[in-house]
C-alpha cells in the first residue's frame, strides 16, 4: 500500500559552511543541488567544500582550542551544552520537517526518534562529565601519581546520512564536553539539520571556532582533506565499511586517533519459545524501520524450525500492511530510500536474489501510484543460504532474509558467520539459553527480547569489520580525552 500527497510547514534551506562562527560559502563558490529522495526535486544548493575550506575551519578550530573555550569552568561547558538541547527541543518541528525532507524517513519518526535523541544526548553527556574522573595511586611512601583529562584536540566528525542528527549529536555531545573542538563534515546528500545545528550552537553560546561545519563530498575533497590534515588530532566516522578502510589509511599518515562504527549483517535469532506476536511486532521494526537504512537493523533473521512457517505467514502478513510513501503523511511507515543511486544498488541486491535461488516472498517491487521517488517495498527474501550475496553482504534497505534452524549450535555458527560484528537479537523465554547463546554471538552490542534499546552509559559499538573502539558514557571520553600522569615524590 502507498500514501502520496501532503506537503511540509517548513521550506528547505540552502545550505552555507560554519568557520569561525560565520555562515560562509565555498571560497571558489561552487555548490551543488540538494535533492529530495521522495519527489526526486531539487530542495536547494549546498556549497561545496574542499581541501581549502577544510583547511580554514581546523585553524579557526586550533586558534579556539586557545580561547574562551579552554578557560571555561566545568559548570559552564555544562550549561552551554545543556542549552543546545534546549534549543534542539525548541525547534523539534522545524529540525524534523528538515530531516525527513533530507532523508525520505516518515515525519513521525524524525519527531519521535530522531530529533529527541540528538537533544538527549546534549542533556546525557552534560550531566555525564560531572562523573567523570580520574585514576590515582600511591606507590608506597615514595610518590603519587594521579592522570588528568585534556581535550584530544582538533577532532574531525565525518557522519553518515541515514540518521543525520541523532548521530552527529552523538559524537558532537562528548566532544564539546570533553573540551576539544571540531570540524564536521555532514553526508552530502543530508546537509540540512547539521547546518542548523551549527546556528543552534552559536545561539546556545559555544565560541567562534569551536564548532565548525564543511560541506561536501568524501574522496578526493572535504572528507579527504578532513582525514588528512596535520592538525586534525582524532576523527570519528561512522559509516560503510570500505570508506573506513580509506580513511585509516588516510589517517595512519599522521597516526590520527580513530573511532568507527561501520557495516553491520545482524543476526534476528528467533528460537520457537517466544512470543511470536511481540517478536512479530519488533521485527518489524528492526526489518523495516528507516526504510532499512539502520546499521543496526537485523537483515537476517533466523527462525527455530518448529516456528518457521508460523512466523512466516504472520511476518508476511503485518508486513504487507506498511504503508509505503510520501514522509509527510502521518499512517507512512515506510519512506523513500535516500538516493537514486542507493535505490539502484538495493533493487540489484534483489535481482541477485532470484539468480541465486532465492525466493522474493514479499515485495521487492516500486509500490503502484509513486513513479516519484526513490520507493521499495519492503522485501522478504526466502530459500538461501549463507554463501549467497545477499545473506554476506550489508543492502542496507528495507530487506530481509528468513532462513530456518534447528539447532543452537547451527544458528550460532551461522549467526557468526560473516565479517561483521555490530549487533544482534535473541528471542526466547528460556533466560539460561538467551545467556548462553548471547555468550556466543561475536557482536558489540546483544539484545535479548528487544531491539533499539540504548541506554547511554553502556558501551556501543562492532567487532570484526564493523568498528573499532566503543563509545557511550566513560567510553566516549577515552576517545575524546588524552590522560596525562603526573608523579610527586613524597
């Protein structure tokens, strides 16, 4: 089923560079058309960065790690941080609308989702570095030593465009709260709520040259120079797995500090003695939410046999009543997908199903009545195994493959096998297995009878290819942090 035709109370805006405090354009004047992946129109113009404007905004970035920044109390970091949530809040419509024109998402999941979490996590880590603290230790009655926490320095935020608030909150936060400065550099194809973003610092108090935003393209421009500037100390990327590998090579040039979370293949592992019909419910969510577009979403689900064909037929059927369609309309459950280019690389992953065998029980086609826009239905894909493309490879777009097992051991090697290591779900009521199996399962971060549940002092993110570091509560500031220990003779 689809849904067409209303329109948004807020108009796009075009979009400037943040250096020094000021709304600027490219030094060369060039931009590019932002386009909206539900009418495939032009929204408005982003000015396009590169090694220069990059180049500008990490030495107005060093000249503030100088400044007011650096002398101001714990208390008043907290306050200005404090403020930007507040601000985020205040213009939770406005930021929404803009998202869900940028990306495709439903209306309602910018507002209930997406912008709410980008305030929390301003709030969370404004309270969260009064708890922070430090080591010290005696050795005998010779000395003592203790570390103090510095700023990292310039850090270089590079995000991606599937939740483009609520992910750069989420290094910005701990980054200013740690008392580094920053240059971020937005996906291209979402430019809008970063550059609000960047006026809501400014209003909140952060000095000129703190915050600063370059917009742009990856390789061989902004990202690059970004990734590649002397002055840079750390960068923080979260993304697809083959830009972090370039970026690492990037980066190892100067031996910047790194921080990824990139591809993820989850694991849904659904043993026969849950609750289908709450399990029914999260998959759903955790299938088809954001269009797919979730690294965290779980592409391959796994059912316990004696549950198989049950959880089929019922998986199918709720699955057939999302809506598909226009973001504004408020029974959309499922939006566009971000680009032309990434509708064409999900529709190929499809096709690629059929050649390998695979069954498209569901979906798979451009919903009748939108000939705009970059629309998929959701896809249930049935008969592969794990060799096949489509199981090993990260689609990242509202597609599922439903495989059965009958063992615990069969499921946790299958579960395991790839080269991804970023989540996964468990569903059963028999606790000694759910802890059993997740003590198995080579992923950052397990749920077990739910999905998409954070709680911001827990460590977050992948194994294997899907990320290095953690972040989230202390996490987040021993990437944003350098410790020094400082030894007195006693």
């Amino acid at each position: 089923m689809s849904t067409t035709g209303l329109q948004p109370k807020t108009k796009a805006i075009d979009c400037l560079h943040f250096i020094n405090g000021q709304f600027v354009p490219s030094v060369n004047g060039r931009v590019f058309p932002n386009i909206n992946p539900a009418t495939e129109e032009v929204l408005g113009t982003v000015a396009e960065g590169g090694p220069e404007e990059i180049d500008l905004a990490v030495q107005a970035a060093r000249k503030a790690l100088r400044g007011p920044w650096r002398s101001m109390t714990a208390n008043e970091r907290v306050a200005v941080l404090r403020r930007i949530g507040d601000l985020i809040l205040e213009r939770q419509e406005e930021l929404a609308i803009l998202e869900s024109l940028d990306t495709g998402k439903p209306l309602w999941l910018s507002k209930s989702v997406d912008i709410p979490r980008a305030a929390y996590n301003f709030h969370f880590f404004a309270d969260y570095v009064r708890t922070i603290g430090t080591e010290a230790s005696q050795s005998d009655d010779v000395a003592i030593n203790y570390a103090i926490r510095r700023p990292l320095g310039v850090v270089g935020l590079i995000n991606p465009w599937n939740l483009p608030l609520l992910l750069l909150t989420w290094k910005l936060a701990p980054a200013l709260a740690a008392g580094n400065t920053v240059v971020m550099k937005p996906a291209e194809l979402t430019p809008m709520t970063a550059t609000v973003l960047a006026e809501i610092c400014r209003d909140a108090g952060i000095p000129d040259g703190v915050v600063n935003v370059v917009h742009g393209f990856g390789p061989d421009s902004a990202g690059s120079a970004l990734v590649e500037h002397p002055d840079v100390n750390g960068i923080t990327f979260t993304g697809e797995t083959t830009t972090g590998k370039i970026i690492m090579q990037a980066a190892a040039k100067t031996l910047k500090r790194l921080s990824y979370e990139l591809g993820g293949k989850n694991p849904n592992i659904i043993f026969a003695d849950s609750d289908l019909d709450e399990v029914i419910d999260t998959t759903l969510k955790s299938s088809f939410v954001n269009q797919g577009e979730v690294c965290l979403c779980g592409s391959r689900i796994y059912v316990e046999r004696a549950a198989y064909q049950e959880f089929l037929d019922k998986f199918a059927a709720k699955t057939k009543e999302l809506l598909v369609g226009d973001p504004f309309h408020e029974k959309t459950k499922v939006g566009a997908l971000i680009s032309e280019e990434h509708y064409q690389r999900v529709t190929q992953y499809i096709e690629l199903a059929r050649q390998e065998g695979g069954t498209i029980l569901l979906g798979g086609r451009r919903p009748e009545g939108l000939e705009k826009g970059y629309y998929l239905e959701p896809t249930i894909i049935t008969g592969v195994d794990r060799s096949c493309r489509v199981v090993r490879e990260e689609i990242f777009g509202p597609v599922v493959t439903v495989t059965p097992f009958d063992t615990e051991e069969e499921v946790i090697e299958q579960a395991n096998d790839t080269h991804y290591g970023l989540s996964a779900t468990i569903w059963t009521n028999d606790l000694r297995r759910a802890h059993r199996v997740a003590g198995q399962i080579e992923a950052g971060i397990i749920w077990v009878n739910t999905w998409f549940f954070r709680d911001l002092r827990t460590p977050f993110g992948g194994m294997k290819q899907s990320g290095i570091g953690r972040e989230g509560g202390v996490h987040s500031f021993e990437f944003y942090s350098e410790l020094t220990n400082i030894c007195i003779k006693l």
